[in-house]
C-alpha cells in the first residue's frame, strides 16, 4: 500500500489525471458482455445485466469500492478518489455510447434512405443531399445533426452527458466503421425474392382446417431459414414490428411468421441472448397465494407488500419468570437495581431483589417480551412471504426490492428463448400474429402468465408452479409465537419502559 504525504482536503489534480491515464486500459465496455474494470476485484463485484446507468451510479456500492480500492492502490485521498471515480465513469458511459451509437444511427436514420451512404435533407428540396457519409467530415456533421448523444440524462446521477463533445476523430471513425459494417450486413441478409418465393410455394398448410401442420416443420431450405434468422437477430429488439414490414401475412401467411420465429428461437446456433425484465406488482404477487381458510392470506400479502398493513397492537404479556429475568441485560439490571436500592430498607440479598423486580416490575418486563415477540412474529410473516414470492419466483432468477412509492414488487427478468419451454407458447404466438402484432415478447409472456396460471389447459406450467404459495397459518394466526425473540431488541423496549418511571 503506498501512501502520500498530503494536506487535508488538499486535491492533486495532476495526481488525479496520472492515475486515471495509468488505469485508462483497465476499463472496458462490450455491447453483450457489458462494463469491466480489470482493478483489483471490481470486476466481479459488477452485476452484468444492470442498466450502465444504475451500475456508475455517483453513490453506488461499484462507486464505493472503487474508491476505497484506488486509496488502497494509490495512496490518494477520498476527494481524489471520488473525482477519479467520476472520471471513470463517465468514460465507461462514452464507451459504451461509442459501441451503441452506430445502431441508433443506422435504425433512426439511415436505413430509411434509398442510397444509405448519402443522407437527404428532411425539408424541401427533399432531393438535395445534405450529408455524404463516406466523408468522415460528413459524418461527424451529420451525427451533431441528429442530436444522438447530445443530451443524455441519467435520471440515476441527475447528469446530462453530451457525449458528442468527449469523442475523438479516432472515435468518430470508429463509429462511422461500424455503421458502414451495419449497411453492408443488412443489404447481405436482408431476404430476397426468391426467398419470398420459397415461403408461397411451401405446400404445408392445410387450407380445410386453415392450420399449419407443425409450427417446427421445415417449410423450406436451410439457406433461406439461415437469411432469415439472421434478419430477425440483428431486429431481436423489435422482432415483431420487423417481421411485420416483411409483409408475410399476405394470402393467411402468418403461420410462416410463427414457424421463421419458433425457429429462429429453437434452431439459430448464433443467436444473440435477449432478456426481457419481468415485473409483478403487489396485485399480481398476491394472487399466487393459496387464500387459506377465513385468513384472507391474499389481503394480508397485498397490504404488506404495499407497504400498508396494520396486524393490531394486542400484546399477550409474558408471565414473569426466572428465564426471562435473565434475558434482562446488564444495563437494565443495573436500573432494576438501582431502583431496588432506592426502597431498599435493611440489608439487600438476591433473593429480595428477584422478588423485588418480579413484584415491582415484572408487568413491564413480561410486556415487553410480549411486545418484542408479537414483532418477531410479524418478521417471521413478512419473511414467509418473502421467501414463498422468491421460490416460486426462482425461474425468473429476481428478487423483491422497492417500487419508489412504499411498497415492493418483484423485478426478475427472462431469455426470450425460454418462452418456448411453456406449452402454451406456440398456441399463444400463432393467436397473436393472427390478430395483429404484439408490440414484443413481453406481451407473449403476460399471456403465457394468464394461461400457466388460470389452469387454461391440462398443460403442465412451466414459469408457474401449479400448486399456489402457502405457509403454516395455523402458526402464525392461530397459535402464535412463530418469530424467534430477538432479546436485544427486548431490551431496548423494556429500557423504554423503564425510563418512564
């Protein structure tokens, strides 16, 4: 550990950019393995499928590491390390802007342009062209023309970024690169008219029953499938409105929608990982709950996970005994005895001020064993449904946390590829391309949710258990005494009471 000899509060900005040049190579961002920070054991400290923003938060946990670690390593002050830590995060923030902004360019912008390399004005005369992007000059001007990273705000930091003013030409030509790699991409797997032609005369559906013989089957060549699918992945984000410009539902084609994402889904070696976040609101989590008997289990889950519950106050005092006179602490027991003392007449023994307490005040102390034990038994509720939310849940590898208004919900998330294991997929796919075009497969999963849970079918769930959550009400409603005393807690309510007297 290295150490500076340095004034309180006094900041060495050179130090501070020594530093930061030194550990420069150390920071890194890729598009699908996200942030890494190669400084001591911060790289596994980093949750990868974090929003970046939540992940360089100014007050994070990552944040906090960070700093004591760069002190440990440098010797710097928290001051410096709190600067260098903003430094770093604002160039892993432009990394990871540099690696996004060629498919925002290319999506928003350019793939709408007859001759994509050379972008027309927006307003009369239509036909001029206002930017040849093979010109790195041009292209420069034409992302400041499109805003893309001018004004990023991260509601998390409470920061506006304008990444354009922190990019190099060499970023600038990078960026530019990747957008001439996603022009030629598309031009190469965007599918062709014999590919067209291949779905029309696939001779697998049954026009009596107006139904595709299998939504697995192969309709046609394992090239034409591969150009398919390699469409589908470079629009995996909006796979159904992209599938929808193919204009594949001409003559009742949709089940050809159905099998090309099936497949692409089930078959497509390449295929990038998508995860979708899945969130249950109080409402939701509550109805995965068996409602036992007259306990209204659903009210009482729905209430605490508002945030609003309210069990009563009625306490069932302790009786006085030795055993809970000697959960008494030494801080209590020393008031006890100097209270003892103070109505002490004679000589004082043990057995006098055993009887002492037990007479005097042994309805405050069996009440606040009682009080301590009605709150155990509310946190061993609140963790019996905890725990049956997070089992039931486990699929979706999340967790309870706070909505922002009091309460909690459940936030996990789901690979796009596993909505194929429910049995209720293909029927719910081929329903929604049927009716229209769900806007992304988050919409398949609430209705695969509906049906796992409704009992829509025989089908064995997948996402959903079928047996509902229950716990032992008998033990918490019933009998009581469920939680296990937490007797320093009794303490601090029988100091309380003590006080006032």
């Amino acid at each position: 550990m290295r150490r500076r000899l340095l004034s309180e509060g006094k900041i060495n900005s050179q130090y501070v950019d020594k530093i930061f040049t030194l550990i420069e190579n150390d920071l890194g961002y890729h598009p699908f393995n996200g942030l890494s920070i190669n400084i001591g054991d911060l790289n596994n400290k980093i949750e990868k499928r974090q929003d970046i923003n939540v992940t360089l938060i100014k007050g994070g946990s990552l944040g906090v590491e960070f700093i004591n670690t760069i002190m440990d390593t440098y010797g710097t002050t928290e001051e410096e390390s709190k600067i260098l830590w903003d430094k770093v995060r604002i160039y892993l923030k432009k990394l990871s802007f540099i690696e996004n902004a060629p498919y925002f360019l290319y999506e928003d912008f350019i793939q709408w342009e007859e001759t994509p390399y050379y972008i027309q004005n927006l307003e009369e005369p239509y036909e001029e062209i206002k930017y040849n992007i093979n010109k790195l000059g041009d292209f420069i001007k034409f992302m400041h023309y499109t805003g893309i990273g001018k004004k990023e705000y991260d509601p998390h930091s409470e920061e506006t970024i304008n990444f354009l003013e922190l990019l190099d030409e060499s970023d600038y030509e990078y960026i530019q690169s990747e957008v001439f790699k996603l022009i030629d991409e598309e031009s190469n797997n965007y599918p062709s008219n014999d590919d067209y032609s291949a779905i029309n005369e696939s001779g697998r559906f049954n026009y009596e029953t107006n139904k595709y013989d299998n939504i697995s089957d192969d309709i046609f060549g394992r090239k034409t499938y591969e150009k398919f699918f390699k469409y589908l992945d470079f629009n995996r984000e909006s796979i159904f409105q992209s599938i929808k410009v193919l204009e594949l539902n001409e003559d009742n084609l949709s089940f050809v929608e159905a099998n090309l994402i099936y497949k692409y889904l089930t078959e497509y070696e390449n295929r990038t990982p998508l995860y979708i976040d899945i969130v249950f609101g109080s409402e939701s989590l509550s109805e995965l709950f068996y409602d036992d008997r007259d306990y209204d289990i659903i009210g009482v889950v729905k209430n605490y996970l508002h945030g609003d519950y309210d069990y009563g106050y009625d306490i069932n005092c302790f009786e006085i005994d030795g055993w809970l006179i000697d959960k008494i602490d030494q801080d209590n027991m020393k008031i006890l005895k100097e209270k003892y003392l103070e109505n002490l007449e004679g000589e004082s023994s043990e057995e006098d001020f055993t009887e002492f307490i037990e007479s005097e005040y042994g309805t405050e102390i069996g009440c606040a064993a009682g009080d301590a034990q009605h709150s155990a038994d509310i946190d061993s509720l609140h963790n019996d449904i905890i725990s049956g939310i997070e089992d039931y849940l486990s699929n979706f590898n999340g967790k309870l946390e706070s909505d922002g208004v009091g309460g909690l919900h459940y936030k996990g998330s789901v690979e796009i590829g596993e909505l194929v294991m429910s049995p209720h997929f293909e029927d719910v796919l081929s329903e929604s391309l049927d009716e229209g075009y769900p806007p992304n497969f988050l919409d398949l999963f609430y209705e695969i949710k509906e049906r796992e849970l409704s009992g829509y079918s025989s089908e064995y769930n997948y996402f959903f258990p079928e047996d509902l959550i229950r716990f032992n009400t008998d033990r918490h409603f019933r009998y009581g005494g469920a939680g296990n005393i937490d007797w320093g807690y009794f303490n601090e309510i029988l100091s309380d009471r003590l006080s006032s007297f």
